[in-house]
C-alpha cells in the first residue's frame, strides 16, 4: 500500500491561496473540485423579544436541600433556579446567554439524542442569548411569583421565550431545573447528564414527577431566603409546565396551598387521578393536534375541571423555544419537514407560541 505523505504548511497555504483564486476569478469544474472551501459558518439562533412594557433582570441560584437525598445521585439534592423579573434599568447590565459555555458543549452532543430529528452539528448553541439581563436591579413593589418546570428531560432554559414575556409584564418568574432528569443543567460542582436514555418506565416517571413536585415546594420554602424577596408577593403564587412539568405542576397546585393557579401545556394527568379529580383551584390546559399521545392525554384530563385550548397544526414541543428554533433550523437545511412536524408541528409555529403567551399572561392576570 502507497503510503502519502501529510502537506506542509506551505502547501496547505498555497492551496488556500489556490482555492480562493479559483473563487475570484473562476474555474473549471474539475479545478473548482480541488479547491479549498471554508466550512460553513454554524447556525446561531435568536429568540423573540418579549411583548411586555418592563425591561427583564435575570439571576441565577444554587440550592441544596440537605433534608432531602438525590433520588439519581448519591448526596442531597440540588436544585438550579433562574429567576426572571422586570428591571428599574438594564443600562450596563449585559444579556445573558440561554446556557453556559459548558452547559452548551453538553447540549451540542445530547441535542439530536433527547429530541431526535436535531441537528448533531452546524448550531452555535453557545451562542443564542436571551432578553434576560444579569443582576439588574429590580423595579420597586410585590409582585405575582409564577414557577415554571419544564419538559420531561429539558433544562430550564428551554422556557425562557414565555418566562420573560411574563417578567415583561411585571411578574416574577422562577424557572426551575431538575438535575438528573434535565439534558444537561450546569450545577456549582459540574456539568451533570441526564439519566434518561429514552421515554421513562412508569417506575420512572412516577419517581421524576415525584422529585419535581418536592423540588418545586422546596424552591417555595426557599424564596424568602433570596435577595429578590422583597419584590415577590408569597401570597400570589402561580405554577406552570410543559409535558412532565405539566404534569408536575398540576399535582403540585393540586397539593400545595400556597399556590393560587395553575397551566398544563400539555402533561399527561393519569399518574393519580384521585388527587386531579378533587382539584378545585383554577387551572388552564393547552394541547395540540399533532401529539401521538393525543388519546391517552384526552382520557387523563377527562375528569379534570378546567378551561382548555387546542393549538391547531402544532405538535408538542412548540410549547417551549422549539417553536422559534426549528423553523429556523429547517431554514438553514439542518431539520427536515418531517423533523419539523414531529417536533413542533407544521404550522405557524410564531401564532402558536403567540396564542400560549397571551393565554398564559391573561389566565395570571385574571388569577393572581
């Protein structure tokens, strides 16, 4: 076997020179086959703005709960939380990026694993900053405290879209991780994976909703302790989720006292209907057409008393900033028209999200 030689620098270069002669000024197909192309440049995202009057804050905390073990890892249980709020000034006080350089490395790799028809490579995930500005000063008074948990195996921050069109309009929004379950969340020891390998066993995922309901009632116990307390009013507080989040939420209003009202993008309702059935406070449920598991949703909420929208030509993850990424990716030639569909659904994925944020933003403003 012939072996080649590795080129040198300098005729690496004079390829590139080469390459971009042949660009400038033209070349023969089979000269134009030879020349060096630059790959290209990864898709970088965007997010919408909020709709609301205020500029958005955004911190940042790490709580551990010693009372409690981990139900993943061994040792107690921690919890990441980012809190989303309207600002005094956002003058000097830079956007934060929707995750941190490690958290985005991980996601990168786990991305097309946790939801597949994702890109494996050609996102700048890194990249995507949201319209959250860190630790900027809060505008003066108490205001509604809404927590939000997210999609089974999503990290929080796949909810900013919705959190700060809320923080836009003068709430306190809590956005909730829950390590082990999350893709990836960035704690202060690490980077931690989730444990998910695929849809979770019935074992499972009583043990998720489980863990997130007791990590939601945690972050309540908790959230005199921040320095944001004074703008938070603990007697107006509000619960939302998407998939298990939806799920979590509803059996979390449906347990807690201290919360006021409840959505349910979406959440399967079937885990214990006993606790659903007596629920009494108010409580909004969003579906879509184009959920595979449309049948066994419906027959989970049939005993549930509550308003109900149904999203047309939408599937279930346009309740998150899919929505806003997977048109886009699909723009790009990263995701295909059956990915798209599979994920978020075929339709106007912007109306969809439009309808879920008016709907959320009024159902709190009548309820809390």
């Amino acid at each position: 076997m012939t072996s080649h030689p590795a080129p040198s620098r300098r005729t690496a270069a004079k390829g590139a020179l080469l390459g971009a002669a042949a660009v400038l000024f033209g070349a023969s197909p089979a000269e134009a086959a030879f020349a060096v192309r630059p790959a290209p440049a990864p898709a970088v995202l965007r997010l919408p703005a909020p709709t609301g009057p205020h500029p958005v804050g955004l911190r940042t905390f790490a709580l551990t709960d010693p009372s409690r073990p981990d139900p993943w890892v061994p040792g107690a249980r921690e919890v990441m939380i980012s809190v989303l709020y309207p600002a005094r000034t956002v003058r000097g006080f830079p956007r934060a990026a929707q995750l941190t350089p490690a958290e985005a490395e991980e996601f990168a790799v786990l991305a097309p694993l946790v939801r597949p028809g994702l890109p494996a490579a050609g996102v700048d995930w890194g990249a995507v900053l949201t319209h959250g500005h860190r630790d900027a000063p809060p505008l003066p008074g108490r205001r509604p405290v809404i927590l939000h948990t997210p999609g089974g195996g999503d990290s929080r921050t796949l909810g900013t879209t919705l959190a700060e069109d809320l923080a836009s309009h003068g709430r306190v929004v809590v956005l909730v991780d829950h390590p082990g379950d999350a893709s990836q969340v960035e704690l202060p020891g690490g980077v931690r994976r989730t444990v998910l390998t695929g849809p979770p066993d019935p074992e499972t995922f009583r043990t998720m909703i489980a863990t997130r309901v007791a990590d939601l009632r945690f972050v309540l116990d908790r959230l005199g302790d921040l320095p944001l307390a004074p703008v938070m009013d603990p007697r107006r507080i509000g619960v939302y989720g998407h998939s298990a989040g939806g799920t979590a939420a509803v059996h979390a209003l449906a347990g807690d006292s201290r919360i006021t009202a409840g959505v349910n993008l979406e959440g399967h309702l079937d885990l214990d209907p006993e606790l659903v059935a007596g629920l009494a406070r108010p409580l909004l449920m969003f579906r879509t057409d184009g959920f595979v598991e449309a049948a066994r949703l419906e027959r989970s909420w049939a005993g549930v008393r509550a308003r109900r929208v149904l999203l047309p030509g939408a599937n279930h993850w346009v309740f998150c900033d899919y929505a806003h990424f997977v048109p886009r990716l699909q723009d790009a030639g990263l995701v295909g028209a059956a990915a798209r569909d599979a994920l978020v659904g075929a339709g106007d994925t912007r109306r969809a999200a439009a309808v879920v944020r008016h709907g959320v933003r009024s159902f709190f403003d009548r309820r809390l």
